[in-house]
C-alpha cells in the first residue's frame, strides 16, 4: 500500500515507493493513487504535510500529486 510507504517515510531515492514507482507504466491510475482520501478527507500530500513529513512531501510532488488538493474542511 503506497500510503503506508509513504507514512514510514520509505520515499529516498531506492527506497519502497520509488521501487513501486518504476516498477509500473506510467498511466493515469498511478496518479488517481496518490489523489484517494481518508476518512478525514486527507491525501497522501496532505498528510505528510501535516505530519512534517518533508521528503514524503516533495516525493509526492515530484510524482504528480495535487498541490490544491483539500481536506474535508476545504483546507489545502
């Protein structure tokens, strides 16, 4: 699950979600991954963010997560 790698903050250069990254095409559903939400309304973006996960952040970022994505309370 990409959300758990991102949680444990295996996002390094050769580490799990780069793996998995190269590991498959690049197609519109690898991005729709990034983008799904949690009960809270939060994506893998937000969390890291509000979790200070910096290399989790610019990780996502890089891959083509959704900077102006919002949580349930509309918050970026």
């Amino acid at each position: 699950n990409l959300a758990l790698i991102i949680e444990g903050g295996f996002v390094g250069e050769d580490d799990a979600a780069e793996l998995i990254f190269r590991a498959y095409p690049v197609h519109e559903r690898k991005l729709e991954v990034m983008e799904i939400k949690s009960n809270e309304g939060m994506t893998m973006l937000l969390w890291a963010a509000a979790h200070g996960r910096d290399a989790a952040c610019e990780w996502l970022v890089k891959n083509g997560a959704n900077l102006l994505a919002t949580n349930k309370k509309g918050r970026l």
